[in-house]
C-alpha cells in the first residue's frame, strides 16, 4: 500500500490519523521507520512517494521532519 507524504496528510486532515511512531528499523541496526497509528487500529508505514516500499530513516530527527511535514504536532518514540 502506499502510504506516501500525500495520503498522510489527507488522512491527518481527515482526522484518520491518531498518532505517529518513530521507531528502530526491525532489518537494520541504523535505521528508523515512522509508523502511523489510524482509529481504526491499523498501523501503516510511510512510504517512498508512490512506492510501496517502506521508508527508512538515518536518523530520528529526518523522521520527525516528515511527521511535521503531514501535519502532526507530536510523536512517539520507541527506543527498543
């Protein structure tokens, strides 16, 4: 599915969205993916800009930009 900077921001403004999770990358030991938590209690990815991969962050920080970028004011982070 893709769920690209697009679909997050419309989900958001529609009120889709109830949260946003930055976590560590299951697969890499540097990375960070950021999750959002819908109302209907799924989880989604971000995405790569129509693409279904998943988006994989550098740092923390590069995540938190686009959850700004979406319209979100806070996130949660899991460090483990």
């Amino acid at each position: 599915m893709v769920f690209d900077r697009t679909v997050v921001a419309a989900q958001v403004s529609a009120g889709f969205i109830v949260n946003a999770i930055i976590r560590l990358a299951d697969d890499q030991k540097a990375a960070w993916v950021l999750e959002f938590a819908r109302v209907d209690g799924d989880n989604n990815c971000m995405t790569y800009a129509r693409r279904t991969c998943v988006k994989t962050y550098k740092t923390c920080d590069a995540a938190l930009t686009d959850v700004h970028a979406v319209g979100i004011k806070k996130a949660t982070v899991l460090m483990s």
